[in-house]
C-alpha cells in the first residue's frame, strides 16, 4: 500500500484500515477534503490501497470475515463521501453504451462500482447489472441495450471463469463480434485476457475508461 510520504491523512485512512478503527473512515476521508487533498488521490491512495490490504490480512489469517465485512462498509461509507465530487454532470451526448456487472457467483462490488462511476464520469451511458450476474444476462442486456462495451468484473479464481463463459455465450449467440469485451477485477489478468481472447484487459477503473475510449474512438461500433 502508498502511505509513503502520503499526508497525515492519508496516513490516518491506512491506519483507520489496519487497526479495525472503521467507523473513522468517512470522518477521516472528509478531512481529506477540507484540506484540500483530490477526491480522485483519497480514492487510489487512501481507499482502494487499503481495502486491498483489508484482503491480504484475511489471506494471512490476521483478520476473519467480519472484519473485511466492516472493512468493506467502512470503504462504502468513505466512497459515499467521495462520490458525489468524482460524478460529472451527465452528457447529452453519451460516448458510448457499457453493460457492467459482475460475475456469476461472486458478490464483490466496491470496484465494479468505481469503474460504473468513473465510466460515467467520462461521459458514458452505464446499465449496471450488479452482482452476481448470469454470463446469459450480461449478453441479453448487451443486445437489448445496443451496447458497445461489456465490462466484466471477477474477484475470485473460482468465479473467473465466468468472463470466459460470458464470451462464449457471444459466440454461441452469434454476437462476439458486436461488443468490445474488457475483464478485470483482482482474479483477471492481462494472460488470462488473451487466453479467453477477451479485447482488453484493464487493471484500474482509470484502465477501463482508456479502452472504453478506445473502443467508441475507434469509430468500429456494431
Ligand atoms: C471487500 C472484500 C469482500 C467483501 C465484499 C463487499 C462488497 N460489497 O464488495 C465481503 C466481505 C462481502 C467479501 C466476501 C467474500 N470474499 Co472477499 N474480498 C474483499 C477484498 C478485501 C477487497 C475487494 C475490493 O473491494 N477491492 C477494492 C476494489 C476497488 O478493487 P477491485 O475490485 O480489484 O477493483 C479495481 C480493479 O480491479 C479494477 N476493476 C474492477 N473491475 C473491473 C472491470 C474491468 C472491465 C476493468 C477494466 C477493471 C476493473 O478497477 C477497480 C478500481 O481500480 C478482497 C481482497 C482483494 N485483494 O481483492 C477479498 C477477496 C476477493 N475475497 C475473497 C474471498 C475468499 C471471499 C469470500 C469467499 C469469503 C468467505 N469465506 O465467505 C466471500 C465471497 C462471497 C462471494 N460469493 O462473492 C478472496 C478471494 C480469493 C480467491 N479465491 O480468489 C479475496 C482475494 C481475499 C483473500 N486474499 O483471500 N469480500
């Protein structure tokens, strides 16, 4: 995680996070703010380092379920500060269409959730399916919707087979051709991208909105 040379605040957040003094966060994010720290640094340094680090402490066995349970709330409660400053107005002309979700059997959120608000923040139109999402919805939505981009999340080595499902599901249906297919989420990766031959593969919400772009860019829509 990036506490060095962060600000006092900054240092709080990862604190707050590492010591299970959860109920600071939002307090601890809005100081942040009145002192004049980006929504955009207190989300990539403060929030996203810290519930990754949340998640390797229950890997190592230093933290059980509850807490990465009240982990995850107390970074909902910090991101409820944050988001209402990383929304823009809505455009009236979209740049494209992106069905988001994640995938069957996984119920992870939090990232999905900053890629569906950075994607609109950029000036996207965004049909967010949630969680948990059946590889066949994720293609019905995308047709019915004359989608551009479908955004596949996936957290879990179990449930990442699931984008390859998604994109065989397309080609059962006769549509790969149609959607810019982008995973990613902590099980994805840029090898196993190419191995299910998605079209992208992104590591940040900052990497989903660039292939986005891309894609519309490209001036290619089906
Ligand atoms: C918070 C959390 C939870 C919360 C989720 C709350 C919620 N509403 O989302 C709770 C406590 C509910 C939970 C439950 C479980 N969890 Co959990 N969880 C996490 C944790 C700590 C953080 C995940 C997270 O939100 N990260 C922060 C976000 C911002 O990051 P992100 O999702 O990766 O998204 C970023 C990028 O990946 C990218 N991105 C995301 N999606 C996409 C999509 C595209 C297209 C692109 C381009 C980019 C992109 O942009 C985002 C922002 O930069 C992770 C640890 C980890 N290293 O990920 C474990 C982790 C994912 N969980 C794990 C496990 C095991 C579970 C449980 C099975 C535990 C249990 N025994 O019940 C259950 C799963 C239930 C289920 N069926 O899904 C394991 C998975 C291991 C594996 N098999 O791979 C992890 C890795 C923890 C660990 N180290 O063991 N979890």
């Amino acid at each position: 995680m990036s506490d060095g040379g962060a600000s006092p605040t900054i240092t709080g957040i990862v604190t707050a996070f590492t010591e299970a003094e959860y109920e600071r966060v939002p307090e601890l994010v809005q100081r942040g703010l009145d002192e004049g720290l980006a929504a955009q640094t207190l989300l990539d340094e403060g929030l996203v380092a810290d519930i990754r680090e949340v998640g390797e402490m229950f890997r190592r066995g230093e933290v059980y379920l509850p807490e990465m349970m009240l982990g995850a709330e107390a970074w909902q409660a910090g991101m409820d500060v944050l988001e209402p400053l990383l929304r823009a107005e809505p455009q009236a002309e979209p740049k494209g269409k992106v069905v988001i979700g994640t995938v069957k059997g996984d119920i992870h959120s939090l990232g999905k959730n900053i890629v569906s608000t950075m994607l609109k923040t950029a000036g996207f139109d965004v049909v967010d399916l949630g969680t948990d999402v059946a590889a066949s919805s994720f293609v019905t939505a995308a047709v019915d919707t004359h989608a551009d981009v479908i955004a596949l999340c996936a957290l879990m080595t179990t449930t990442v087979p699931q984008q390859r499902e998604v994109i065989e599901h397309l080609a059962a249906a006769g549509r790969r051709g149609d959607f810019f297919v982008m995973v990613g989420g902590a099980a994805a990766s840029q090898a196993w991208a190419a191995e299910i031959k998605a079209d992208g593969y992104g590591e940040t919400a900052a990497d989903a909105v660039a292939l986005a772009e891309q894609r519309v860019g490209r001036g290619d829509r089906s």
